[in-house]
C-alpha cells in the first residue's frame, strides 16, 4: 500500500456535497491504511498477510534466537559453528549406519528367503537331493 495523502479541501461554503464526499473518501483512505498497517505493539492487526519485502534492507537489532521458529543470526552461528559442525557430522555417521543397517536387512531377507525355499523343498521334494546331499522328508514315501 502506498503511503496516505489526503485529499487537500480548497472550499467548504462553494460545493458542500462534494466537501463532503472529499472527507469520507479521506476517511475511507484513513481506515484502510490503518487496516493495512502492522502494530508495532503487537495490538491487532500485528501479522503479516503476505511477504515482506525488505528491498535489500538489513533488520536490525534481533534478539537472541531461543524458539525453534526464531531468525538466527550471523552472530549465532558463528558463536555455535562448531557445535553446528558436530551435529552434522553426527547425522552424517547416523545416515551412513542407517545404510548399513539397510544392507543388512536386505541381505537377511534374501537369505531368509532362501531359507524358506530349502524348508519347502526339504518338505515335499520326493526325488533326489534338497540341497548339501540331504533328503527330503517325503523321499522315502
């Protein structure tokens, strides 16, 4: 929204109706610029409604951040760098045993399915070996 300027009244006695139609439309101006505000006390209205464009501004004067939600500063992240550092580092040996682990589990599920494939055969097979010159149950039937 643009900045308020009020329609400027030459006369009152000339034109009466039209003086007071330039004033309602003055206030009419009025209302919707304090609609559009944002309280600096955080009386109501005191949220955004769409993005705020700072043209390349700095905000200034940020408090230490202390909610998940809160702006850091480049003061902040330089104070806690290594910290930061070590946190990624620990993610990445979490990320890299989450893979391994991954692994494993896939090779355990091919051998189990291997595994259950031998117990079929050893099962019902009726001719010859299972597997490693043994048997199956029903050979002998």
């Amino acid at each position: 929204m643009t900045k308020y300027v009020p329609k400027k009244l030459t006369q009152l006695s000339a034109n009466e109706s039209a003086a007071i139609d330039t004033i309602n439309k003055n206030l009419d101006s009025i209302k919707e610029h304090i609609d559009d505000s944002l309280s600096r006390t955080a009386k109501s209205p005191s949220q955004m409604q769409a993005a705020l464009d700072m043209n390349g501004q700095k905000i200034l004067n940020l408090g230490v951040p202390t909610e998940d939600t809160d702006v850091v500063r480049l003061k902040d992240v330089i104070e806690n760098k290594e910290e930061i550092k070590q946190m990624v580092n620990t993610a990445s040996v979490a990320v890299e045993k989450a893979m391994e682990a991954a692994e494993t589990a896939e090779q355990a599920a091919v051998d189990m399915a291997d595994q259950i494939q031998l117990a079929k055969d050893w099962a019902t097979k009726t001719d010859g070996p299972v597997d490693d010159g043994e048997y199956s149950s029903m050979q002998n039937r």
